[in-house]
C-alpha cells in the first residue's frame, strides 16, 4: 500500500462517512411514483375541501371616537365626561367592544341565536333574511337548541313543522333570562300542520311564524330553524370581531371588522355595534341631565301641590269676603315680605338639596344619581364642579367595572380619585350650609320686622296678603323648577353621541376572502411533496446499506476491480456453462485486470487470489468459482481451494464429495494427492473443505497450511482461496498472509456500510494488503451506477445487448413475434 492510499483511507475514518447528497437524489428519483401519488391525492383532497366550503367575507365600518362636549347649564357647570383626551376613550370604546356585555346587546338585539336554514349541496347553508318567513318568539318559553326544525310549506297559508329527536328529553333555553331548562318529551318523532300566524306552544318550542314583507312562499319547499346556545353565539361573535385604529396620525377614527359566511348577517352585526355603543353613549351622557329632570319632577309635584292649595284657599277667601283695595303702602310691604319669602324658600330647597346630598355621599356607593346643583340654584362653584367630577368618575368607574376584575390598580385608582373628591365636596358643602342658615335668619328677622307693620291692618287685609303672598311664592316657586326642567330637557334633547359613523357596513359586491383555494392547492403541493420526502429521507438515513459503485468510492479509496451483474442461473458455473453472457464476460474482464495487478508483482510461481466478504450470502463462493473457471478456460493450470472450514460450499456445484477435503490434510489424515480432484472444466482442479473441524482457525495458523500453499505455488499457475467472511471470523485475515491479490466481495443493496469503515481500517493497518473491490448483484440501470469507465461489468445497455447472451427468457408473446418473422 502506498503512502498516499494510506493518507485517503486515514482521511476517510477521520471524516467519517459523510452525508450523500447525490445518492438522496437517486433515492427520491427511485420513488417517484410515489410521489406522484401522494401529490395527487394531496390535489384530490384540497379540492374536496375547496368545493365543500363556504365562501367567507369580510366587511366592515367605520367610525369616529369625538370628544365629550357636554353644555348642561353654563359654562362655568360644563361637565368633562372624558378626562384624559380622546385616546382614553377610544381605548375604552376598544376595550368595550369585545366585552361580554357589548356582544349579548348585539346579539340579543338581533336574535343571531335563531338560524334560518336551508338545504345546500354539502350542508344546510344559513340564508338569514333571504327566508321567506321569521319567528316571533315566546322567549319566557324553553326552545330547544342545536336541532334543527324542518319548516315545509303546503302552501301560501299553511306548513308543516316535523322534527325528530334522539332522547326522551331535551335541552332548551330562554332566551328572556338565558337560563337552561330540561323538557321531557311525549314523543321522539313530531309532525304537524299549522297555520302562518299561529301560536305555536310546544315543549321543544314556542313561536309564531309569519311571512316575511316582500318574499314569496313557494309550494313544497323546505327551510330549517335551529336555535342555539346564546352563550356560545355571544363568545364567538366576542372574539370575531376585530377593531383597530384607521391609521396612526387618525387614531380616534376606529374600524370594525368582521368575518363570517353571510354577508347581510356580517353587515348587521357590524351596523348593530356602532347603533348600541351610540345609544349607550349617549345615554352616557344624558345621564346627569336624565337625573336631574327625574329631580325636579319629583320636586315640581310638591310645588305643584302647594300651588293648587294656594290657588284654592285665594278662591276660596274671594268667595267668602267682598273685594277691596289696600293701601300701595301696604301693598309694597307685603311684596317686600313676598320677596322674603322667595329667597327663604330658595335658601330653604339649597339647604334641603345640601342635606340630601350630604347624606348621599355619606350612604351610597354608586355615585352617578346624584342631580345637578344648579337644578336647585346652587351656583357654588366648587360644589358644582366637584358634583361634575364625582359624577363623571363614577360613570367611568362603573363603565371599568366591565372590563376588569374587582380589587384591579385601575379601580383603584379610580376609587382613590372618588374618596379625595367626595372628601373635598363634603367640606365644602358644610361650609355653604353655614352660610345658607346665616342667610335664612337675617331672612327672617326681616321679614318679622315687615310682618309687624302690616299687624295695623284689619284681620281680614292681613289674611288676603298672607294668602296673595303664599299665591305668588308657590308660582314663583313652580315657574323656577318648570324653566330648570325646561332648560335640562332642551340640553338632552340636543345632546348627539360623541361617536359618529362614517361609513356603515354593507354588501358592496366585494368577493370572497377565503376559503384561499390557491393556498390550499399550495399547501397540497408541499404536504405531498414533503410528506414522501421525509418518509424517503427516514429510510435513506436508516438505510446502511452499500447501493452503488459511487456510494463505494465515497466511502472507501480501495478500487474497485469489477462489476459483477445479477444472473439467474441453475448453479455457480456461469463462465463456463454460460460463456457468452454478461456476467462472464465480466469475470474475463477481473482476470484481465488481475492479470495486469500480478505484473506489478515481483514473485515466481503460482499466483494467490483470496476472495473473501464481510458475511454468508454476499457471492462469494459464487465469484470464486467463477474467476477460477476464467483462468482455468484460458489455459492456466487452476486450483480452487475451500478454505470456508465452517460453511463449506463449493463441492455441490461440481457434483464432488466434501467427506475428503483440506481439512484431512491439515491434519495430516490424507495426502495431498488424495484430496485434490479434477473438475469437469479442463485445467480447473478444486480441493474442497472436507469435514468440519473444532478448530479450523488453528489449522489454517498451522505450518502445515503453509506448506501446503507453497506445493500449490509449484504446481499451479493461479491458486484461487476460498476463504470464510471477513466481518464474521478471523480467518480470512489469516489466510491473506498467503495472497498475493485479496477481492472483496461487496453485494450492492445487501453489504452493510460499516463493513467498508472494517476494510478500510483492516487496509490502513496492514492486515490486508494488495485488496480490491468486487461488486456483485450490479444493475445496469441502477441509480447507483452512473459515470464509470473502468471498462469492466460487460453487457449493460447497448454493448451488452449487441453482444452478449441475453438474460431474460423467451416469454409466449416473443415466440410468436419470433415465428411470424420467420415466417
């Protein structure tokens, strides 16, 4: 072995095998049909489920989150609902909309837990209002959910409703309290006729179908109602909606989008969200004003009352008493106490509202009843805008309250904010009542000071003025609270949601965006693709098996000497009952190679060939015979020794009896004569194993084993060992001391890789010398085979078909193509 084969066969245990990217090729191309298959297939069932599905949609809406601009009563009382700009309430608004709350408005509203269906292709396809009828349904009463109603028209006034059920009792849901309630059932099968507009009462149901304003109602025709889980609808619609900014510079701008089956249903949806966060809005806003009106009416009742009492004790006193005229000066005593009595009954209601408010904001929790300080005319200006603020922090704090847990930093915060608030409001509400009392006795001291100047006139005088004064105090009071009304009900009714619409949603003939048939086409490209390519790169990878003349070359630097072909035929003897086929001619091409291999070779004699394999059935006895047959048919004096002492094989080929073989010699029983036969093939003797011995790899150590070679040498021109498999006993490493040329014999899609890294290290460390490669069982048309121009393994492709025996046996269809050519 020369230094520089050393150097490639220590370069190639150092590297280690590595990965084979040529032979995964040729392994992917060798399963092609299955690959063709499973893209088909892959093909077959994206179109299956391209064809199956329903077509999605998407809309969507748009609208602008403004700010709170709320002007009940001045100025000075404006009240700020929005704290913190419009970014806080578009978050809120964001937020809200997929709240549970905001979604059950929705789908309450639009009774989306009632489908109207009808029998499609594949499935029921829900047609929403394209049915030519809707339910008015009894929701106090159990429905049954997820089981559809068949609903079949007779004819323009009657249908039939049939249903069957699988269970003695079902599930059913009210849809007044959402509460689930189970109803036992008379019987599982129900068929009925009813009239459009009849009540319909049954366990399962209860409801009244009408016709749909503008549809027809056609004869026969069959529609569905299922009614669902409200629950369930509600969570998929909450998740299903999505919104987000316009854009970045138009943040307070929002779009709402959605996607589903039914476009006038997705339209509906949408255009019902922006209606209810309007409306709640709105009433967000007219909150403070709504409580205030509910105050002053509740005032104006008593005033009302104190006003027809006046008005009839007047009447009353007129009836009973003749008229008469008091003096101007006494007339404007008694306008000055009036007007007393106007600002102590105007004190009087600030302190009774101050009392009532005080005790609210000492009992209560919920802070956003509380009515407008200047309903009353309160006009402080802290205690006005300290109302405002608590006010507005209560209504965000309830409007959180949906959003988030109890006990969360963000109503904590808010509670915080409320408490310092309330704390400043209350002071200040002690400290104007203190004032408001100052105020109601110096009323008071006046207006005795007034009373007593009028005590002169006669009795009956005093009465008419005390009733006059009473008169004009309660209308005087009654008009303050009728223009407060007026003035709170002009501001609500004048008051428009913050959140506007620019665009509602609606079917404007757009397309669907799914089901993405292109993508799904896509994905059955790559899963058929992928799914037979990890299978093939499973089995390449834990395939160790040695496939071609390349995979050979890659793995180990010793060379190949020749390519043997698959050859079926009833025995080993091919060379030399078969001369004119492939596989001969290729042994004839490893002896010509041989040949120039022993030139090299600076020894007299009889030239060795040891032919050995790294296990039982690689063809090694098959090529041992046959490259001795080669020499043996070309003149050389030829002897085949079977030195396989354990499975000895080649005596039944040539019809001889293994009884006497090398073994009796070794042992000194037989002579050398005595064991030697002669073969039916001129020049060809063969000296077979004979019996098995307990210790063959001592007999081939012996002295007498190299005697014996060295006589051989003498006599015989090429002596052809026999030898046992070199990856499972030591014996061939024995024999190859007396081998002047070692083949290994590799058998292509059955000799293990590894037993290339055992040659190779046997080869770098002097074991085996002078060794080359045999490749048994070779295919022409293997993916293995490609690019080799050793000039070896005849008879594949158009030089093998030219010239050598065929391989294949003549079939029926070919002796009748035979003979009509003859003929």
């Amino acid at each position: 072995m020369s230094y520089n084969e050393l150097e490639d066969i220590n370069h190639l245990e150092s590297k280690g095998v590595n990965f084979d990217i040529k032979g995964l090729l040729f392994k992917i191309l060798k399963f092609w049909k299955l690959f063709v298959l499973c893209i088909g297939v892959s093909f077959f069932v994206a179109y299956w489920i391209n064809i199956r599905k329903q077509n999605v949609y998407k809309l969507s809406t748009l609208m602008s989150v403004e700010n709170d601009q709320n002007p009940f009563f001045a100025a000075n009382t404006s009240i700020s609902f929005n704290w913190g700009g419009v970014s806080g309430k578009v978050g809120k608004i964001m937020i809200g909309i997929g709240t549970r709350n905001h979604n059950e408005k929705a789908v309450d509203s639009l009774q989306f837990y009632l489908q109207y269906l009808k029998q499609g292709k594949y499935r029921k396809v829900d047609i929403y209002k394209k049915a030519p009828f809707y339910l008015d349904i009894n929701k106090t009463k159990p429905q049954v959910i997820n089981k559809p109603i068949s609903i079949r028209f007779i004819n323009d006034f009657q249908y039939e409703l049939s249903v069957d059920f699988e269970t003695e009792s079902i599930l059913g849901q009210k849809y007044h309290d959402k509460s689930f309630e189970r109803v036992a059932l008379s019987k599982r099968s129900f068929k009925e006729v009813y009239n459009i507009g009849q009540l319909v009462e049954l366990p399962f149901g209860a409801f009244t179908l009408h016709a749909r304003p503008g549809s027809k109602i056609i004869a026969d025709s069959e529609y569905f109602i299922r009614f669902l889980n409200f629950n369930s609808v509600v969570n998929r619609y909450k998740r299903a909606v999505s919104v987000k900014p316009y854009s970045k510079t138009s943040s307070s701008i929002l779009v709402l989008s959605l996607t589903g089956t039914n476009k006038q249903k997705i339209a509906d949806y949408l255009n019902a969200n922006t209606q209810i966060l309007r409306k709640a809005d709105l009433e967000r806003k007219n909150l403070y004003a709504t409580n205030t009106i509910k105050f002053i009416d509740s005032s104006l009742s008593i005033v009302s009352d104190t006003l027809k009492a006046a008005n009839y004790t007047m009447n009353s006193f007129r009836k009973k008493n003749k008229v008469f005229d008091v003096n101007d000066e006494m007339t404007l005593v008694s306008e000055k106490i009036s007007e007393l009595d106007l600002k102590k009954e105007e004190n009087q209601t600030k302190l009774q509202y101050l009392d009532i408010l005080e005790n609210y904001l000492k009992t209560k929790k919920d802070y956003t009843n509380i009515a407008a300080p200047t309903s009353v005319g309160v006009e402080e200006g802290n205690i006005v805008n300290s109302v405002a603020k608590i006010t507005d922090l209560a209504i965000k704090r309830r409007e959180l309250e949906q959003l988030v847990q109890e006990g969360s930093s963000s109503l904590r915060e808010l509670d915080g904010s409320i408490n310092a608030e309330k704390s400043v409001l209350l002071e200040t509400i002690a400290s104007t009542k203190n004032t408001i009392r100052i105020q109601l006795r110096t009323i008071q001291t006046n207006k005795a000071n007034l009373e007593n100047r009028l005590s002169g006139l006669p009795e009956d005088q005093q009465e008419f003025l005390k009733i006059q004064r009473k008169l004009n105090l309660s209308q005087e009071s009654y008009n303050f609270f009728m223009d407060k009304r007026s003035e709170a009900a002009i501001i609500k009714a004048a008051n428009i949601s913050d959140i506007l619409v620019i665009e509602e949603a609606k079917d404007s003939g757009n397309g669907p965006i799914g089901p993405n048939k292109n993508l799904n086409y896509m994905m059955a490209l790559l899963i058929g693709f992928f799914g037979p390519m990890a299978l093939v790169f499973a089995l390449f990878l834990m395939d160790n098996t040695v496939h071609g003349p390349d995979e050979v070359k890659r793995l180990s630097k010793i060379p190949i000497l020749g390519l043997i072909g698959k050859y079926k035929h009833d025995n080993n003897l091919v060379v030399f009952e078969k001369p004119k086929s492939a596989v001969a001619e290729a042994f004839r091409a490893v002896r010509s190679s041989l040949q120039f291999f022993y030139k090299k070779l600076d020894k007299k004699g009889g030239k060795t060939i040891m032919i050995t394999s790294s296990v039982s059935g690689e063809g090694k006895t098959f090529c041992s015979i046959n490259i001795a047959s080669a020499y043996a048919l070309s003149g050389k004096k030829t002897i085949l020794l079977g030195l396989d002492l354990r499975k000895p094989k080649i005596f039944g080929d040539f019809d001889l009896d293994n009884s006497i073989g090398v073994t009796n010699y070794l042992i000194g029983d037989k002579t050398l004569e005595e064991v030697t036969y002669k073969s039916h093939i001129d020049n060809l003797d063969i000296i077979t194993s004979g019996p098995i011995p307990p210790n063959p790899s001592e007999l081939l150590m012996s002295d007498t084993m190299h005697e014996l070679v060295d006589r051989l040498r003498n006599t015989y021109d090429i002596i052809v060992l026999d030898s046992p498999p070199l990856g499972l006993v030591t014996d061939a490493l024995i024999l190859s001391q007396y081998a002047d040329a070692s083949l290994f014999v590799i058998r292509l899609d059955y000799t293990k890789k590894g037993m290339l890294e055992l040659v190779n290290a046997k080869y770098a460390s002097g074991e085996l010398k002078n060794i080359s490669y045999i490749l048994n069982y070779y295919k022409a048309n293997h993916n293995y085979g490609y690019g080799y121009g050793y000039g070896y393994g005849y008879g594949y492709g158009a030089y093998g078909n030219a010239y050598h025996e065929s391989y294949e046996k003549t079939g029926l269809l070919n002796k009748i193509k035979s003979k009509f050519k003859r003929n």
